[in-house]
C-alpha cells in the first residue's frame, strides 16, 4: 500500500449541459471497498458516450457531482483486504458499461475499479496506446464481432470512419480479412488507407450510395456500422446488399429515425442495435493483439486533464482522426522532468 493523498485533481460536472459544465476541482480521492482496487489513472480519453453522459442525452445514474470517462490505463497502488488476485504495482486496463455512468469514471487522477472489470496490461503496451483502445475499441469489437457477426466474406461499409470508434472498427475488420468501404472526410483518405481501408470515399461526395455499389460490383455491402450522431441510416440501408446488417453502434441525436420499411422488407435487412459490454476473454484478445502489432493507437492527440473542456469541444467538432488522449497534469509534469531531477525551494 502506498501513502494515497486525501484529495486528488479530477474533472467533474455537477449539471448536464455544453463542455463548459466540465469543471477542473479538487475531489476526495476515492478509497477501494470491497472487491477494488485503487488505480493510479496514467492515461483516459474521449469517447462519444462521455459526450452523451454530460450533455445529458444519456442519463448519469448517480448523484452530482459526476466524474466522467469510460476507460482508463494505470497501475493498481492500493488493494482492498478482500483481493487477492491483484497487488500494488500491477499494470492495468479498464473500460466498462458502469465506469462513468452509474459509478466516478476516470477523468481523475485516481480511480476505484472492481476487481472483475480489470485486465492486465502487457509490458510492451504503454498506457496512452493502451487507452486508445478502451472504450473505443470494445465499442467496435461488440458491434462487429459480437452483434454484428462478421466473417471474413464480409464486405463492411463504415460511415464516420475517421472517429475513434470508425478506426478501430476498421482494423478489427481488416485483421478479419474482410474487405473495408470507409467514409469520411476526405483528408484522412491516406491514413485510412494505412490502417487497413480498402476503399475510401469521401463523406461529401456526389451519390455516396451509387459509389458504394460500384465499389461492390452493384452487390451492396454485406455488413454495415453507423456511428454517428446523425440519421444516415436510410443512407446506409440503401448501400447494403440483399440479406445485409446493418448495426447502429452509437447514439443518435434524436430518439427517432427515418426509414423505409418497405427496404427493410423486400432486401431481408438486419437492423441491429448495440450497447453491450465485451467479455473479459475478448478484451484479454484485445490487448494481445495490440502487443502483437496486429492492432495500432491512432490518436489525434494528447491533452492534460485541466483541458479536458477543450477536448470535448474538439471532438464534438467532429474532425479528429482517431482518439483524443487525456493525460493527468500531474503525469505530464513528471515525465517532463530530467532524471534525478530534484526540486530547489
């Protein structure tokens, strides 16, 4: 057990609204009961459901003051008496349905974690490419592989394809073998390419659908992932094939959408939703694979906690390529200073 300060630097709402309801405090550091550890937070990030949570299109289940933040990467400083699994000092990684929703998330530079929602980290994945795949990654690999079914036959159209959720779900589908459409702005079309696009067209392009169906010898996709904010999901229907999938993987702006159903009939369209958390052997998978290389952090960049409104404003903006990173100040700070540095009063 190490000597855990009583208060901590956290970033938490105490109402629903903009980014400027995220508030820089001073917060008690939370103490591990029953069944926790306490984690040393070295790396979170921003993920659509935080967005969600504070902007209050996703209801918080707990009392404010909240802290939000849906994964974490760290190293375990204190055990509860009842855990026996875990000690101080292991590495680890945590990206849960509850974490910062219906418990403190991770925008802090502690955070108590339950013993069955923990997985190790490898030695040779650092923490901030660790986090990059967090809620991210088991967002995409729930929606592809668990509800979505993909097989190595599948042709997989993406939409937002240059968002946190779209460039996971586009190595998770290449490393499967599948062939990848992805649809985004057009200045990522390179860096799609490079993490395993197959086809990339641009979001703003004439008859997106008819170039989907040229892109798929007139068959349409047999598998498609919307994750945006947006309805584009008559769009999407329309770019799928006879017997096609698609899956809705993030929250609309509106609790309704506008479809044909009529599509839905005569093409036997799938139309499948998913909010699931990953099993614990499928996470484990997660990070073998990113320690192997098969998988990449993309991240778009790397802010200190304090900015954590700035980080939400940049996202919410829609043009970043990949992950935004939070990283405590405190962190920072240490890693920027020399070896053997020490401090002149």
């Amino acid at each position: 057990m190490t000597d855990t300060p009583e208060l901590m630097r956290a970033v938490a709402i105490e109402k629903n609204g903009k980014p400027k309801v995220l508030q820089y405090v001073d917060m008690k550091t939370p103490l591990p009961t029953s069944g926790e550890v306490l984690v040393k937070v070295h790396a979170t990030s921003v993920n659509p459901i935080d967005l969600l949570y504070r902007s209050g299109r996703f209801i918080v289940r707990k009392p404010m003051p909240h802290i939000l933040g849906a994964d974490l990467a760290g190293e375990i400083i204190e055990v509860a008496d009842d855990v026996d699994n875990w000690a101080v000092g292991d590495r680890v990684i945590a990206s849960f349905e509850t974490l910062g929703r219906e418990r403190d998330g991770s925008y802090a530079e502690y955070c108590a974690v339950p013993i069955e929602e923990l997985a190790k980290l490898p030695d040779s994945v650092d923490y901030q490419t660790a986090v990059s795949a967090g809620a991210s990654f088991v967002t995409a690999w729930v929606a592809l592989i668990s509800n979505g079914k993909l097989k190595k036959a599948d042709t997989v159209v993406i939409q937002n394809a240059s968002s946190s959720i779209g460039t996971a779900a586009i190595q998770i589908a290449h490393a499967k073998g599948s062939k990848v459409i992805a649809i985004s702005n057009g200045k990522f079309a390179a860096q799609l390419r490079e993490i395993g696009a197959d086809i990339v067209l641009d979001a703003s392009g004439r008859d997106i659908i008819r170039q989907v169906k040229v892109a798929t010898d007139e068959q349409g996709a047999t598998l498609g992932l919307h994750i945006d904010s947006k309805d584009q999901v008559q769009t999407m229907v329309d770019m799928l094939a006879d017997k096609g999938r698609l899956v809705l993987a993030n929250a609309l702006k509106t609790t309704e959408i506008k479809i044909n159903g009529l599509d839905l009939y005569l093409k036997n369209i799938s139309l499948i939703g998913s909010f699931d958390a990953i099993k614990p052997k499928d996470f484990d998978s997660l990070m073998q694979a990113f320690a192997k290389g098969i998988y990449q952090a993309v991240v778009d960049e790397v802010m200190p906690l304090s900015q954590t409104r700035q980080a939400h404003e940049k996202v919410e903006k829609g043009e970043t390529f990949g992950k935004v990173v939070l990283v405590p100040d405190s962190i920072l700070e240490a890693d920027a200073k020399p070896k053997g540095w020490i401090p002149i009063d």
